[in-house]
C-alpha cells in the first residue's frame, strides 16, 4: 500500500510537471489598458476582399491522370 502511495504521488509529480514544461496551463490574463479621456482621432478601417481562385476543373483533371500514371508507372517497376 506504501508503494501504491509512492507511485501515485510521483505520477502527479511527473505530471505536472510535464504540464509547466509543455505551456499547458493557462497564462493570467493581461491587464486591461488604462481609459484614456478625451478625443482619439480612430483611423478609418475599410474591410479587405480577397478574390477567389478560379475553378480550374481541367487542371484539377491533368493533376489527378498524372498522379495516376505515376502510381501505375511505380507499379510495373516494381
């Protein structure tokens, strides 16, 4: 039963710190920023768009046979 004992204890010892070593416990919170009075001139924020990449169907099907022709060369060679 000592031994039980010993060995649990050196499991929660490990364990913790294995958890301080790896960051896994949650850091205190920062403080938040004083308020400050007054005006503050906010510069405008316009939203960025991104554009899509185009649907490229026939190189997504060149990709695929090429893909598939190197597998089945790499199966005759072997």
């Amino acid at each position: 039963m000592i031994r039980d004992t010993w060995r649990a204890i050196l499991v929660l010892v490990v364990g913790g710190l294995l958890m301080e070593a790896s960051g896994l416990r949650q850091q205190p919170p920062a403080p938040a920023p004083a308020p400050q009075w007054g005006y503050q001139h906010q510069p405008a924020v316009y939203p960025v768009y991104a554009n899509p990449e185009p649907d490229r169907p026939l190189r997504r099907i060149g990709a695929a046979f090429v893909e598939l022709g190197d597998s089945m060369i790499g199966a005759i060679r072997r």
